[in-house]
C-alpha cells in the first residue's frame, strides 16, 4: 500500500504551527509496513486542496489528511474528499448528538455552524471523537482509501491509534516490528561504515542509520506474519551490531542520554552535584527531568564567574591566572569543588566557550573542558563542538553525561 500524508491549514503552511501529526504518522505507518513516498502542507484553499488531494490519488491507494474538519467556512476537507469519491454529504446523527453533548459538558453554547461538524460522506465510515467535537472519517472506494482526521495532536493521535490503527492492521498481511539502537560517541557516516557489510547485505530485516541531535541511531526493521517472528529475525542482526559497539550503544527504542543516565546513577547509588560554567545549569535541568533524581543529585551551581568559581567552588586564584577559566586545570578543580562542598561521591562540571563571542588565542569557539571526580579520582576531557551556542552546549551536556555513563558501567 502507499500512502501520502496531506496536512490541512494554512496555520501550518505558514509556520505558525509546527506539523508533529506528519511526523507520528509517518512513523506509525512505517511500522504498519505501508509506505509514504510523500508528505504535503497545503493552505485552507478549495481549489488549491482539491488539486493536492486529486493528484495525491494519481500516486498513492491510501491518504491520510489532518485538520480542516472544523466548523468554520474554510474548514473543507471532507467536502474535497466527497467530491472526489462522488459522495453526498449526510448528517449522522450519532456524531451530532456527540457534538451536543461535549458542548453541554464543557458549558459552552453550541452555534449553529458546528452542526456542520456532524455532516459526513455517505457510505463512509466515521471515527467517533473522544476528545474533540469533529469527527474523523474513512471513505473506500475504487481501491481507494481516504482517511481523515482532526488537526489536533491531542485528537489525531488517540484516534488514528484506536481506530484508524486496527483498520490499516486488518488490511495487511505482513506485520513490521523495528528494533531502534541509539549510539552515543559514533558520528552517522563512523557508524555506517562500521555496519556497512551489514547494510549491503540486507533484506529481510533492513537496517536504517540516521542521525538525531547529538547521537547516532539505528533502525533494523523485519517483516513477518508474526511480531514474535519477526523479533526472532531482528535478534541476531542486533546481536552483531552490539558485539561492534559494545557500550556506544546507550539504550534501545524512545529515551534519551539523561533518562539513561539518571537512571544509572539511581540503580548504583552514587550521589552527584554539578559545577557548570558554559552549559549555564543545563546539566543539572537534564538531570532533574528524571523523577526520583533527588535521592542522588544533591546539588548543582551554575559558577559563571572566576569569583564564583573561587567562592563556591574552591577553584585556586592562580589557577584562573594561570591557566584560565576555559582549561583542563579549572574543570578539574570545578568538579572536585563540586563533590567537596555537596558530599557528593561524584563531581562533574564544565567550563568551555560556547560563543558566539569569547574566544582567545589557542581557545575557539566550541572549546569546552569537562571534569569528573568519582570516589576522590578525577578525570578531565576535552572536546571541541561545532554550531552554534545552543548546539555546543547541547553537545556539552550530552558530552558530560555519556561520559558519566561510561565511568558508571566499569
């Protein structure tokens, strides 16, 4: 089966909101095995809709439309769809006396446009809304299918995940089920070269490598009648990929750095306060992300100045002299600091320049030191990042937490 995407409003043709519902559907229906060759924005325009839908049935069997279900005048969406598969538009009664309802439970009067909410093309099957007034609707006809549904996330997905899901299901005779790596420390094209025989000799279950903000991912996705025989495909191929990566790899599926991390250091109960120069307390907000963080993360200081550092860190006045703010010598007095002033067992900081302003000589942009102490040994790292301010200390804080993550599994 393919498919195509369409989002309806010029709300988001114009940027005003971002498109997540393109995004959840296109990973859903890839796990569906149906392929989505395109994906479309297009403005609350008749005859611009009409021409986007007409000629997205020229190239796929299954649309998939989000938003213009609405009860105002540039609300078209199912009226385009009707008129493509010839249909009327007929009032169900069921979704009106919905509609009246949620009105009547919200205490907000219903006007008279949002009957029109209840109008839907006869012969199709309409998608009751839990959480909305508008209901979603599917039309098939002529080996065609057309989907549509509400423009809200908070609609969109609950409905396309309890109905619209098990109906694409039973239209399938392959299930697809992916298995996702993350890899930390691996850039995108190191880590394809590293899994390249692998992705040459692919068929039957594929491997995907992307990239993803600071990381590195890898998809490997298996088609069978069966989840668990498919399963039993991806197990070997992912096998192998650990025996190459060993600890690059982070975590498996939707997680991140911090959540792995926070969790490590709650299963081995080692106490931990941050020093932060560059990052500006954004390692101690990654942290704190995690619930249940409190019974190990004691402390964190955003120390932005040499006198701060000195204050309430202990860093030596003439190590700041000496070597600067910006250097291996004050990241590893700031981690030590760190541990010292919380009773902590571990210290971890960083100092760097994140830019776009502040460089020195034999000190770029992107230069960033981070100190760990663990048990009284403290280590410092240097890196060099790339981008601009948010992206350097995005990477710092990644940096410094994979770190971490590695020292917690020895």
């Amino acid at each position: 089966m393919q498919a195509e995407i369409i989002a309806v409003g010029t709300e988001i043709l114009l940027g005003d909101i971002l498109n997540t519902n393109a995004q959840y559907l296109a990973l859903e229906l890839a796990e569906l095995g149906i392929d989505v060759h395109y994906q479309t924005v297009v403005g609350d325009n008749p005859k611009r809709l009409e021409n986007t839908l007409f000629h997205a049935f020229s190239r796929a069997d299954l649309i998939i439309t989000t938003g213009g279900l609405g009860p105002t005048e540039d609300d078209l969406t199912k009226e385009t769809g009707a008129k493509y598969f010839q249909e009327e538009l007929v009032l169900d009664e069921r979704a009106f006396k919905r509609i009246q309802k949620y009105f009547q439970k919200t205490g907000r009067e219903m006007t008279q446009n949002n009957k029109k909410q209840a109008f839907v093309p006869k012969n199709s099957t309409v998608l009751y809304n839990d959480n909305g007034t508008a209901p979603g609707i599917i039309i098939e006809k002529n080996q065609k299918i057309m989907i549509m549904l509400p423009g809200p996330p908070k609609e969109t997905v609950p409905m396309f995940e309890n109905q619209v899901k098990p109906y694409l299901q039973k239209r399938q005779e392959y299930t697809f089920v992916s298995r996702i790596l993350r890899i930390a420390g691996v850039g995108e094209s190191a880590m394809e070269t590293k899994v390249k025989d692998l992705i040459d000799a692919q068929t039957n279950p594929t491997i995907a490598p992307y990239a993803k903000d600071a990381e590195s991912i890898l998809r490997i996705t298996a088609k069978a009648k069966t989840k668990q025989e498919a399963q039993s495909m991806i197990a070997p191929v992912a096998e192998e990929i650990y025996n190459r990566f060993g600890h690059d790899i982070y975590a498996e599926g939707e997680t991140n750095m911090q959540t792995v991390t926070a969790q490590l250091l709650l299963k081995k109960a080692k106490t931990i306060a941050t020093a932060e120069s560059c990052t500006g307390g954004a390692l101690a907000s990654a942290l704190v992300e995690y619930p249940g963080i409190s019974s190990v993360f004691l402390d964190g200081t955003v120390t932005y100045s040499n006198e701060a550092k000195q204050k309430r860190l202990g860093v030596k006045q003439e190590t700041l002299q000496k070597y600067g703010a910006v250097s291996a010598e004050t990241a590893k007095e700031m981690a030590e600091g760190a541990a010292n002033t919380a009773g902590t067992e571990i210290g971890l900081a960083t100092t760097g320049i994140a830019g776009p302003n502040g460089a020195e000589e034999n000190k770029p942009v992107g230069l960033v030191y981070i100190g760990l102490t663990i048990d009284g040994v403290t280590q410092v790292k240097q890196c060099h990042f790339v981008g601009n301010r948010e992206k350097i200390r995005t990477r710092a804080v990644y940096t410094a937490l994979d770190w971490l993550r590695r020292e917690l599994l020895k």
